[in-house]
C-alpha cells in the first residue's frame, strides 16, 4: 500500500494532526515504516506498546475504530489534502497570532520585524504546494523535442539573454534558464564592470524592445546610485573621474543625457541591503518576479551573503548559500549570474585562475552551470602578466575563462578592459558592434 510514500511526498508529517492521539499514532507509523516492517493494527499496537504509548492513545480498541472508519483508500488523496489544508490554517492562525503579539513588544526593528513576518507566510505558501516532482517518459521527452524545435528553429542566433560579449554569446549561446552562472576574479579585476555590462546588454535588449530583459541586482557590496553612476557613465562613454572633476565637453553632457534618458525607461532594479540571507533575497525575488517578470537575477557577491546559522562553520554556510542560489533560479525558471571572489593563490603562484580557487567552499563550482573567470592575461612563459594595457595603463587585456559549462564547450574568450569606463569590450574591434 502506497499510504505513506504519498502522505511524504505531500509533506504530511505528524504535527500536521490536530488530535495527540493521532499524532502519536502517525509518527509510530513512520517508524514502521522506516524499519521496513508491516503496518497494520497488531504491529502498530505493537509498536506503541514498545514506546508505552499504547494505553496513552487508547489502545487496540481505538486503533481498531479508527481502522474502521475508511473501508478503501479509494478516497486518499481527498483525505490528505483535507488533512495538510487544516494543518496549514492553524498554523496560519498561530504565525497570525505570534505576530499581533510580537508587533504589541515592539523588540526589533521594523525592518527586521516585517522581512521575519513575509518568510514566516512564504514557508506556509510552500508548504501548501503538492505538485508531483517527478516526469515520466512521455513528459519529459515532449519537452526535450519542444526545445529541438525551438533551437532548430532559431539556429545560430542567441537563444538566452544575451551578455553583450559577441564572443562569448557564440559559446553560450546566451544565458538559460535555470542556469546559475558565476563570475568570479580576485578584487579590482572589473567583476562589478562585467555584471553592469551584461545587465545593460539584457535591459536594453540591444535597441530591440521584444529582447528586453527585466533585471533584478542584488548589490552587497556598492550603492544603488554608486551603480547607477557606474552605469550611466559607463553607457555613455563618458569618464567617471572626468565627470567627478567637472571638466566635462558639450558632447559629453549630451551624451550622459541620452544615456540617462534611454537607461530611466529599462527595466533595471537594484537592492542594496546589507546583510541579507539567501531566505530574505528568495523573498525579495520572487515577489519582483510576480510583479515585474524578472528574466535575470545577479548577485554582488556571494561570499558577501549571510548565511541563516551564524554558528554553523562559513563554508558551510556558503555551501548553504550556493544551494539557494541554484534552487532560486530553477524556482523562478531564470538565469542567475553570482559574482564570487577568488583566493590569493593565483596571484602568489602568477597564473590563470582555476576553479579551485573559488574561495571558502567546493560547492560553489559543484553547483553552478557556467563558470567564467575573468584574468590577466599572461604571457605564453607564463611569468609575466601583459596587463601594462594602453592609454596609460586605462585600457588592459583580460582573459575570459569558460571553465565550466554543462552544456557547452569551455575555452577562453579574449577581450579588454576600459577601466576609466568601467567597461569589458570583445577584443577583436570587428565584434564591437552590439
């Protein structure tokens, strides 16, 4: 009999009943169940004998009137939903209750109180979910024949939100969704200049209204106008420490007021809190989700996030975080770019950077589906950097590393690094023209 395997799989457990007796008697259940034993009247008796439970619930008598009630399992599924929904309607009641009380103490800020209050009812929502997580044959190979015709269908063009790098896009095809990419460096390589640049290729979708992208920034670690700043300057082509200076040209203003005035429209959002947790940025995502139809989600930087137990050892806690990250994007269906910093080894050892060198957890590599590090470009020794650049050291070279793709082909793409803009370009100036 299937009873249990499908009260689990609709997260029924024994606090999901009202009545003790009926909690004790379900939780010895589960223990049967777990041993591999028989569950009928005797052994259930039984086991609730062994624990001195038995006379407790009221013994052989009551678990032969409760057997009694339901001749076929006919009706399981009616049975189990009435069960989960009542047991969500008390704990509504009580997270309503817990909160009137808590918001009379006043003991935390109101910030705190309202994000701890939004998690409380999120956790009942997902608890009253009971879709079946499992496809069969048939499903899933509709969908695979679905996704056939679509790439045969747009052949050589870029399926995904594009990153604005030409180069890279023809080895990605753009970014899927439910993909977690990150893009990790060590600090001052330009991983904040990266995620503006392919926000900005997403938001504004290329002059082309139907390719926009709404995107949602979680910055941990700038401003939301110190970004905007970077954007605007960076769109426009305009010096950031020229414009600080005030010494600006008539063209310059002209174009920081196009730029500003094309960048107000795009559906760009950022969040700068400080501190958050992967419960509190879910949250957060998911209801712009709902209001806005998010298409992509970044993040500056992971290691930045906290993790939910501050007691737990912190790559535990960043293998907490790289998990959310990577069940945020498959729960929302889109694509989530995670910037993440790099250990001191590359530097120490003058080389190109591995995926090992993620720093603080193995599981950031183990859960992502694309990998970019972004390097110095090094000479073919291997002992000198080339990062001298151009135009006084403004203009550098940098190296793109695909180290990981799931589904695609790993390589190096080439490209260069304005730092007075902020900006990565494709190397070769024929693919300059996004």
């Amino acid at each position: 009999m299937d009873t249990l395997p499908r009260c689990i799989e609709a997260k029924i457990t024994d606090e999901s009943f009202y009545k003790p007796a009926h909690r004790t008697m379900f939780k010895a259940m589960m223990d049967l169940n777990e041993s591999g034993s028989a569950i009928d009247e005797v052994t259930l008796g039984g086991k609730l004998e062994a624990k001195n439970e038995l006379e407790m619930i009221g013994g052989y008598p009551y678990i032969n009137e409760v057997a009694s009630r339901i001749d076929t399992a006919a009706h399981l599924p009616h049975y189990i939903t009435r069960v989960r929904d009542t047991y969500l309607l008390r704990s509504l009641i009580r997270t309503c209750q817990t909160t009137v009380e808590d918001a009379f103490q006043e003991q935390e800020a109101i910030g705190h109180f309202l994000n701890r209050v939004e998690q409380d009812i999120f956790k009942l929502n997902e608890t009253s979910i009971n879709e079946s997580t499992i496809s069969d044959s048939k499903k899933m190979m509709d969908a695979a024949s679905k996704q056939i015709q679509f790439f045969m269908k747009h052949r050589g063009e870029v399926t995904g939100v594009p990153s604005g790098f030409k180069d890279l896009d023809k080895l990605t095809t753009g970014f899927q969704s439910p993909q977690m990419v990150v893009v990790a460096a060590r600090p001052g390589m330009g991983k904040t200049s990266m995620a503006l640049n392919i926000a900005e290729a997403a938001i504004l979708g290329g002059g082309h209204p139907e390719k926009v992208v709404p995107t949602l920034m979680f910055s941990l670690e700038m401003g939301a106008d110190e970004l905007a700043l970077r954007l605007l300057c960076s769109h426009a082509g305009v010096s950031s420490r020229k414009l600080k200076d005030g010494f600006l040209s008539k063209e310059s203003e002209k174009d920081l007021y196009e730029s500003h005035k094309l960048l107000s429209k795009a559906p760009f959002f950022v969040d700068d809190s400080s501190g958050l947790n992967i419960l509190e940025m879910r949250a957060k995502a998911r209801r712009l989700k709902k209001q806005h139809n998010l298409g992509m989600i970044m993040v500056d930087y992971l290691q930045l996030l906290q993790g939910t137990d501050s007691r737990v050892p912190r790559h535990e806690q960043i293998a907490e975080i790289s998990r959310g990250i990577k069940g945020m994007a498959k729960e929302l269906r889109i694509p989530i770019i995670a910037l993440a910093q790099l250990n001191r080894e590359t530097e120490k050892e003058r080389r190109q950077p591995r995926m090992s060198d993620l720093r603080e957890s193995g599981a950031i590599e183990q859960d992502a589906d694309i990998v970019l590090l972004i390097s110095q470009k090094f000479a073919k020794d291997n002992k000198d950097n080339e990062d001298n650049g151009e135009d006084g050291g403004n203009v550098v070279p940098r190296d793109l590393i695909i180290a990981k793709q799931r589904n695609g082909p790993t390589g190096i793409v080439s490209l260069v690094f304005d730092k007075s803009l902020t900006r990565f370009r494709d190397a070769a100036k024929e693919n300059n023209d996004y």
